[in-house]
C-alpha cells in the first residue's frame, strides 16, 4: 500500500524546493537529503545549495555569485561538493592560495534568466557579490518555444500548485483498485513528488514542437536579452563585475522534431547565444566561452561510459562534467583579470 501511496506524497516537507512570493519556488531552507543513488543534497539556511555564506561579506572576500537553471544547482552531479560553483571555489582557492574566495550557487532547476534576475536582486546582492557569473541557455530556450510566448514569462510559468483533496478522496484511497489506477494510469503521483515541474505551465514529458519548420518567434529572445542587460546593470550598479558562460546542451540527434533535444530546441539555443554574444559585446561583458570545449569532450567520451561523460542528459552534468566547467570558468576568470589584486 505504501508504493502505491507513499506518506511523503502528501506531505511537502519531503519536498526539495518551496513556494515564493516572487519566484515561484526556491530551494527550500535547510533541506537535506541522500537518495537510493547515494546522491547527497543539502540546503543551507537561505535557500541556497551549499554550506551558507555569512552576511555582510567579511572583510578581504572576494565572492562569486553563480545564476542559472538545474546544471548550475547541480541536478547531475553526486553531492553538493560536486556542483559546479563548489569545484570553482575549490579550484580558484588552489590557484590563488593569497586569496579568500567564496561563490555562492545561486542555481535553482526550471528556472530563466527572468527568475535569476528577480533573485540577484532580491536574494544574491545580499551577499554582496563581486563577480556574478550568468550560464542560463536551456530553460530560456523552453521559454522561447513554449505556446504563445509572453514577455513577463506567464506562458512558461506557473503558479505554485496547492493540493485539495476532495472530500472523496480519502476514502477512495482506502481501495487498493483505485491507488492502482492513480498511481499507474494518471500523473498524480509524479506532479506531487516533482516539486520542479510544478513551476512549468502544462509541462508533459512528451510535450510536441508547435513550430516545425517555421519562425521562431521573437519574444522569448527579446525577453532573454533584456534580462541579460538588466542583471549587468543591476549587478554593476552595487559594485559586481559580470561573466556570462556560454552553456553546453548536449542532443543525440539534433535533426528530429523533439520538443527537447530536437532541431529547433538547438536553433533557439544558438539564437539565444547569438543575443548572449551581442550584450557582451555591447556593455563590455566578460564573456567566457566554455561550450565548444565541452561538447568536444562530450563527443569524444565513451557513449556506454556514464563516468566518462560530461552530460547525464542533455544539459545536466555528471561530475566529471562540472569539473570540467569549473576548470573551464576558473581559467576564464583568471585569463581575463576579473579577480583584482
């Protein structure tokens, strides 16, 4: 009885992200937890993955704010020590013994530039940041390409659903036949337990491109930039730098109609790094271009190897991937000067 109805499908305390007031879900406070897989998370006190960031900023810090979707959170890699904002500070730390480096991972899946934009304002800037580092490609890509596009994001974007039982409902449950048929024939049980697509509006695994051969549209592209140009301006008017990273979205087959992996999932990714490239370009932007070198190695890796990749999937990445970004971000950053003496 309990697999057909498991106790924490009710209960939301068994649940890794919460509602907001602004942002729809965060990384709930204080959560930790160590699946079958041995895969390890924890929360720290604000939300954040990791082990928490004092406020204000002690004196002689310099600290890194990451802001992303899932592969910045890390919904690949083994444990919090794994993500790829950890491996940074591990590796810059190493690299800059002189210096005291934190980075806050600022990462929360589903999420687009427009939530990380409302975060960095409200939930990163606290931690004053001197570098915010921006790798967001993916889910602005879902953005772009889900059903009649809006700029405010309300097409792609959910409110944070609240379970009400019917009043039949616990009764019903008490016959086997029916947890059964719940369980196995609709989606109750994984939309309970996936705190995550909850924030998708109408999300369906097996969702269809609407587009096919046509134009994209360009409000989702539109939107993308202006976040990008937004987070520059509200991160350098408090005194932090900005880097965008290009991002690494791995298909077997670009050439199908998958909504997910398919062709015009890849042509909105290369149209939202051709708006990346241009806001950089533009306002002076570091830009630090990891993507080519990553799915190189994801070309070369052993296909029926899981530790020799650099993706698990599309987009998230093993822990040899992250690795591999931190490598790859820490040497942008000290190539391009934007630690200072």
């Amino acid at each position: 009885m309990e697999a057909l109805n498991p106790p924490y499908v009710d209960s939301d305390e068994d649940l890794a992200f919460e509602p907001h007031a602004n942002l729809v879900l965060v990384p709930k406070a204080g959560y930790e937890n160590v699946n079958d897989q041995g895969k390890r998370v924890r929360h720290d006190g604000d939300g954040f993955r990791g082990e928490g960031l004092v406020r204000p900023k002690p004196p002689g810090v310099f600290r890194i704010a990451c802001l992303g979707g899932s592969s910045t959170y890390g919904t690949g890699p083994s444990s919090n020590e794994t993500t790829w904002p950890a491996v940074l500070q591990q590796r810059l730390a190493e690299a800059l013994p002189g210096r005291r480096i934190e980075v806050l991972n600022g990462g929360v899946p589903t999420w687009t530039t427009t939530e990380s934009l409302i975060s960095l304002q409200s939930r990163v800037l606290p931690y004053e940041p001197d570098l915010v580092l921006v790798y967001h490609g993916m889910n602005d890509a879902s953005a772009a390409l889900w059903p009649e596009p809006r700029p405010d994001g309300s097409h792609f974007r959910s409110v944070w659903p609240v379970l009400r039982k019917s009043p039949v409902e616990p009764v019903l449950e008490r016959s086997v036949t029916y947890l059964v048929w719940r369980r196995y024939f609709t989606d109750y049980l994984w939309r309970r337990i996936d705190g995550n697509y909850k924030a998708i509006r109408n999300y369906d695994p097996d969702y269809v491109d609407p587009y096919g051969d046509g134009p994209l549209p360009a409000v989702g592209f539109d939107t993308f930039e202006r976040n990008l140009e937004s987070m520059v301006a509200v991160a350098r008017a408090h005194g932090a730098q900005v880097a965008f990273v290009t991002q690494a979205v791995w298909s077997e087959d670009p050439s199908t109609d998958d909504f997910w992996s398919g062709k015009n999932r890849m042509r909105a990714l290369g149209k939202l790094e051709e708006r990346l490239r241009a806001v950089a370009s533009e306002l002076g932007v570091a830009l630090i271009d990891a993507a080519p070198a990553m799915l190189d190695a994801e070309r070369a890796a052993d296909r029926g190897s899981a530790a020799d990749r650099i993706v698990a999937d599309d987009v998230h990445l093993t822990d040899r991937g992250a690795a591999m970004l931190a490598a790859l971000v820490a040497a942008g950053i000290e190539e391009q000067g934007l630690i200072a003496d």
